[in-house]
C-alpha cells in the first residue's frame, strides 16, 4: 500500500469516528436540553400558579366584601320598606 492510500484511510477512519463522536455527543446532550427545557417551564408554570392564585384570593376577598355589603344593604333597605309601610298603615289607620 502506498503512503497516500493508508493517509487516505486513516482520514476516513477519523472522519468515520468523528462523525460517531458528534452522534453520541448529540445522544448525550438532546436530553439533557429537554431536561432543561423541562424544568424552566414548570418553574414558569409555578410560578404562574402562584400569581393567579394570589389574583383568585384578592377576587374572592372583594367578592366575599360586596357580597356581605349588598347583603347588609339588603336587610336594611328591607327594614326601611317595613317601616315604612308600617308609618303607612298607622297613618291610614
């Protein structure tokens, strides 16, 4: 074999395992990306979890307010209905 056919082999050999390099490289480094990834949107999802669980209680408090509010409003306009048809009947009668 001449010189240049066994450099020519040897290049070919190296490109060959190069190329297998890069695939377990690749086979070695795809899941550790998808770990990641993995990771970075349920810290973002939590994170979000967090937030619209904070916004859920402030809407309950003010709901939980105003429906307490309309119910005391409700007692006393009724009682002022009362009294007064009661102011009514006394007049009438």
């Amino acid at each position: 074999m001449e010189m240049k056919q066994k450099m020519a082999i040897s290049g070919a050999g190296l490109i060959v395992a190069g190329i297998g390099l890069g695939d377990v490289g690749a086979a070695l480094l795809v899941p550790a990306a998808f770990a990641w990834t993995t990771r970075m949107v349920e810290r973002r999802a939590d994170g979000f979890t967090a937030r619209i669980e904070g916004a859920s209680k402030t809407v309950g408090t003010v709901a939980g307010t105003l429906h307490r509010s309309f119910n005391e409003a409700k007692r006393a306009g009724l009682a002022e209905i009362k009294r007064s048809r009661s102011n009514q009947e006394s007049v009438a009668g």
